[in-house]
C-alpha cells in the first residue's frame, strides 16, 4: 500500500494534469491572440469569458458528480450500471447546454453592461459572447464524458482530446483573427468549432463502451432526473464559487481600463495554475469514489494524505515559476505598458497563493469523490460570506489603478486561505467516509 497508492495518483494525475492545464489554454490562446488587437478587445474578452466561464462552471458537477458516481459502481464492480449513469449524464449535459446557449445570446448585451465597463469594451464582450456561447453545448458534453472516463480510471483519453482541442483552437482562432481578419469574432469560433471537435470524440469513446456492454443510449427521463438531482448540491457549490469570482472581475471593472486587462489575463493565469493544481482533485475524486466502493477506507486516508502534501510541494514549485516570469508573462498579452505593469503586480499576489490553493483543491477533490456534495454547498456559501465584508471594504476605501488591483487580489488570496482551512478541518473527521456503491 505504502507505494501502489503513489502510483495510482500518478497513473490518474500526469494525464489530468496535461488535460486540465489545456483547458485553460483555450482562454489563453485567445487573449494572446487577441490582446494585440487593442487594449478595449483585450478587456472585452475578460468581461466575456467571466459571463462564459460562468455559463459552463456551474455545471460542472456533470464531470465531478459523473466522475463520483462512475467512480463508486466501478469500484463495486458494477460496470453496467457505471456506464448508464454515464449515459444519463450526458444527455442531461446536452439539454442544460441548449437552455444555456439559448439564455445567453438572448441576454448577452445586458450581461456585459452589468459589469459596467466602456461602449468600446461592451461591444467587443457582446460579440465574444454571443457567438461563444454557441459552444457551451458541446462543451458540457465534454464535462460529462469526461466525469465518465474519470470515474472508470481513464484520464489519458480526456488528455488527448483536450491537447487536440488546444491545438485546433490556437491554429483556428490565429486565421480567423489575424489573417482572414475577423477580429474577436474569429477568436470565438474558433474556440466554438475546437469544442465541437472535442465533443464528438470523447462522445464516441463513451459510446463505443456503452454498446459494447448493451446499455441503452436512448434519453431515459427518470436516469437524467436522477442525475440532476444528485448535481444540485455541487452545482450550489459552484454557483457560491463563480460568486466570488464574478465579484472580483465586478470590482475590477471599476479600477480602470488597463486594470481591468490586466486582472482578465491574471485570472486567466490563475485559472490555468488552478487546472494544474486540481490534477491531483482528479485523482482524489477517482480515488476516492472507487475506494470508497470498495469499502477501503484506509486507502482513501493514505491517499489523501500523499495528495495533500503533493498539493503543497507542486504550488511552491508554481509560485517561484510564476515569481521568474511574472515581468515576462505580461510581454505575450499586452503592448500596453500600463496592462503590463498592474499584470506584473498582481502576478507576484497569484503567486504567493498557490500552495494554499493546492491544499484547497486537492481537499475538494477528495470530499467530491467521496460524495460529500451537501457540506461543500454550505461550506462554499459561508466562504462566499466570509469574502463579501472584504471586497465592501476595498469598495469603501475608494482605490483604484494598480494599487487597487493588487489588494483586489490579497482580497482573493484571504479567501483561497479561508476555503482551504474549512476544507482541511473537514477531511479531518470521518462522516464524509461512506462506503458503498450508492450514497
């Protein structure tokens, strides 16, 4: 036990981590691309993906709650039964991407203005936004089909089609932008015909498997309700977490134009750090949930413990990358030496905060796994209100410009330190440590 529970997180982790840390590379790729387009582009699009990001992490639980109840009828050798749920979950991702999809483009203009930024800024987040969201259902597609193979203790499948994502999007959205001359509307479909791409393959291989074992294909209304309701309590976790993410770009909206850039690509790095960072979550969840179905609780104990201290070791080893480069990273989104300066600034913040964001992930992963989806919504919604007094005192201290973009981010760097606090005292007890094949 001592050294095959090593070897299963890395087995999990290396090929999540290469996946995880292409997803946000989506983003990336696009900021890079379009940051030298202008100043206005560049905080359109920090504006447009707050409102995307949002639209597609709030159902998120159909990758972790997919992965978590796969996970645990696997490990109680009920490979049928994992497969169905699979099944039911992506068509539940298919319908909540349509019903997204629909939403947004019928709202996009008065979800940007409610962020308060200029015309110029505003109409470059509608147009992202409107012709992104045409990918949010392919996209969720992806979330559940991954959640399945996760839970069935396949991360180098999700891998691939997440690096040949990556690679589509770059190559697309650098044509559509640049030489065919689309602007930030080339960056969008190119990310949206890159998620579609992703979609069909990881689908097929969930298919492939699902024939293979005759489990039915067709919508099976009570399996997608169940599924639903099961995702409730993480989709409230979710929904209390893009809260706090969404008031931070909210505030950051009001230090500025430059500040307001700069804050776009610096979560944006945060988030790629967070991808990386939340390998290890992967592997807890699939851990967890199989251990748990097999009733070993003394190997979901001795994982843990080998994850958490792994989270901390790998976010030192990021904060001093991300300390190297923090004056380098701004050179590749901005020519703009006022986004360069406050991104700079706020780098050293996001820097300092990635071993307590890996305790943070790590835990949450686990608990997930473990199905501890109620506690997580409660304890993400005291977060919620423990950070709110936080950003009302910046509010009320009137700062702005850079100054106020690096205490925006101490703000968030409090709350990742609160988070992982409550999460650890958590993990320390025992009621989250259900065995079974059902919870």
């Amino acid at each position: 036990m001592p050294t095959d529970h090593r070897r299963e997180i890395l087995r999990l982790a290396v090929p999540a981590f290469l996946a995880l840390v292409a997803e946000p590379l989506f983003l990336l790729a696009d900021s890079a691309i379009v940051g030298y387009l202008g100043t206005a582009p560049l905080a359109g699009l920090g504006v447009a993906s707050a409102v995307l990001l949002t639209a597609t992490n709030i159902f998120v639980f159909l990758a972790y709650g997919t992965t978590a109840v796969v996970a645990r009828r696997t490990g109680a050798h009920d490979q049928k039964g994992a497969l169905a749920a699979g099944i039911d979950g992506m068509w539940l991702a298919l319908v909540l991407g349509v019903l997204a999809t629909i939403g947004i483009i019928a709202f996009a203009e008065p979800l940007i203005r409610a962020f308060g930024a200029s015309e110029a800024v505003t109409g470059q987040g509608v147009t992202y936004l409107s012709i992104s969201a045409l990918g949010i259902p392919p996209m969720l597609v992806v979330l559940a089909a991954t959640g399945v193979l996760r839970g069935l203790q396949d991360t180098t499948t999700p891998m691939v089609a997440a690096i040949a994502g990556f690679t589509a999007n770059a190559v697309l959205s650098f044509v559509l932008v640049h030489p065919v001359g689309m602007g930030i509307a080339g960056a969008a479909w190119g990310t949206v015909i890159a998620q579609m791409g992703m979609a069909l393959a990881l689908g097929a291989v969930v298919v492939r498997g699902a024939r293979g074992l005759g489990v039915s294909l067709r919508l099976h209304g009570p399996g997608v309700l169940r599924a639903a309701g099961g995702g409730v309590p993480l989709l409230v976790r979710t929904l209390a977490l893009r809260a706090v993410l969404l008031l931070t770009t909210w505030f950051a909206a009001g230090l500025g134009e430059p500040q307001l850039a700069a804050h776009q690509v610096a979560l944006t790095v945060w988030s790629a750090l967070a991808f990386a960072l939340d390998a290890l979550a992967i592997a807890g969840q699939a851990i967890t949930g199989k251990a748990l179905g097999a009733g070993d609780v003394r190997a979901v104990r001795a994982a843990t413990a080998t994850m958490v201290r792994w989270g901390v070791w790998f976010g030192a080893i990021l904060s001093v990358l991300i300390v190297a480069l923090h004056q380098v990273i701004p050179l590749g989104f901005s020519a703009d030496p006022q986004v360069r300066a406050a991104l700079a600034a706020a780098l050293l913040i996001v820097a300092a905060g990635q071993p307590v964001a890996g305790i943070a992930f790590v835990l949450d992963g686990v608990l997930i796994g473990a199905g501890d989806a109620r506690w997580l919504a409660l304890a993400q919604i005291g977060f919620l209100l423990a950070y709110l007094p936080m950003i009302w005192l910046l509010q009320a201290s009137g700062v702005t410009g850079t100054t106020g973009l690096v205490w925006l981010w101490v703000a968030f760097a409090a709350f990742m330190a609160i988070r992982a606090a409550g999460l650890f005292v958590r993990s320390r007890g025992d009621v989250w440590l259900v065995t079974g094949a059902g919870r």
